[in-house]
C-alpha cells in the first residue's frame, strides 16, 4: 500500500509537452523518475522546456509534427526504436479555431480535427507494440488522453471544431478503454477547466472574474495537472480505464 503512487522507472511520452498541461504533466512525470520524451513542432521551445526540465530528471526533446500522418508514423517508428516498452502515452497535442458559424471555414475545421482526434487514435494504434509490451496484469500500460470541459458543457465560444473535438476525444477514450484494456493498456482521459496556457492567453488578467463563480475559486495549477497524471499512471488507478476525469475546480457541477 505504500508505493501506490509511485511511478519511478517507468517510461512515459507526452505530446504537445513544450507548454501549458503538457509541460506541467512532464514536470510531474520527470520529477518523480519517470524517462519522459516530449514533443511539440518548434524545436526551440521544445529544447528549452527539455532543459529545464532536465535539472530534475530525464527529459527527452523529439520535434514532431503530429498534425500530419507522416509526422505521426515517423514519431511513432523513433519511440518504437528507442523504448520497446512504454509505459504511459500523453496524447496532449492540440489546437483550437475561432470563428463565427456562418464564416467558420473547412480548414479550421479540418487543421483541429486531425491533430485533436485523428492524431490521438493513430499515434496510439502506432504505439501499442510499446505499451502491450509494458503492461502487466497489476499494473497496465497507460494511455491519457487530454480533453476538455469544452467536450462536457457549452464553451459559449465560438470554437465550434474544439469543443466537438474533445466530445469525440472523450467518446474515443471510452472506447478504447474498454478495448485495450483486455491486453493490459488502460485508456482514461483528463478534461481539464481553466489552465493557464497560450489557449487561454487572451484571458489573462481576468482570472478573478473567471474564477469567481467556481467553487474551487482559482485557475489550476500544475501540481493539479501533474498529480492526476500521476495517478491515471499509478498503481493506484490500475483498475480505472474508459473514464474521463474532469479536472476544473467544479465548474462542470455547477453548468
């Protein structure tokens, strides 16, 4: 019972890990001994976030560019190469798109929908040689994939791909989770509320307003994206898959 939380020696990747939930997830991961590999398409900031997150453990940069079939396969095939045996997979990578439903176009549509849904299923599918390999009976391979309250409840933005988006992120880990699950790789997902991140940049300094109706009242924190990470890949959670942890200082239960 002692060690239920711990997660040293593992393996794990997290996508879109140069920043905002990613990068706070692998801090987590990394601080607490886990070889983590991140990945995200500009190599400068990926490298950066790798250093710093170097001086607490091991942290890998590999640029990539998920939002493509090649860029997927070739992410998955260097993975595959280097680790045989992964233990957890953060599907975090995405994007999101604005515009008014009468203009909203096809390509803001299409752009948030491969690598938000489409990218996750694939690059998942590419890497279950890896993860079957991992898991056992007491402690599965883990797969987490990042939705959002946006998939839950009306965003009242006028992001119309994002929040179907992750409403199929959700739907997609159910099924998943049910599946992969009888070959020792559990599939959960996380819906994270208000983080900061450059998604939600153009909020900054209205988080007290923002906040204020929550009944949790703040923003989350790292320690909060890190420490459900940490659990979803733990002993702890070994018998939870197909579940969507809602993660937002209780803004779903009062909507």
């Amino acid at each position: 019972m002692k060690n239920l939380f711990d997660i040293s020696g593992k393996v794990a990747v997290v996508t879109g890990g140069s920043r905002g939930i990613g990068a706070m997830i692998a801090e987590g991961f990394v601080a607490n001994g886990v070889r983590t590999y991140i990945t995200a398409r500009r190599e400068d900031e990926l490298q950066a976030t790798a250093a710093e997150l170097s001086q607490q453990g091991e942290c890998i940069a590999l640029a990539a560019d998920l939002s493509t079939a090649d860029g997927v396969t070739r992410f998955a095939a260097e993975i595959r190469e280097r680790e045989p045996a992964l233990h957890i997979l953060v599907n975090n990578a995405g994007a999101t798109w604005g515009a008014s439903v009468d203009e909203f176009p096809e390509n803001g549509w299409d752009k948030v929908m491969d690598l938000n849904v489409k990218s996750i299923f694939f690059l998942t599918q590419q890497l279950l040689p890896a993860l079957r390999a991992a898991g056992t009976d007491a402690d599965p391979a883990r797969v987490i994939n990042i939705g959002s309250v946006n998939g839950i409840t009306n965003s009242h933005m006028q992001n119309y791909s994002y929040t179907a988006s992750k409403a199929a992120v959700h739907h997609l880990t159910r099924h998943l989770g049910a599946e992969l699950a009888r070959e020792r790789v559990n599939v959960n997902a996380i819906a994270p509320g208000l983080f900061p991140s450059k998604m939600t940049a153009h909020m900054a300094g209205h988080e007290e307003e923002l906040t204020r109706a929550f009944p949790i009242s703040r923003m989350g924190s790292p320690e909060d994206a890190a420490g459900t990470a940490i659990y979803l890949s733990a002993r702890a959670s070994a018998w939870v898959t197909g579940h969507v942890l809602v993660l937002d200082g209780g803004l779903v239960a009062v909507s």
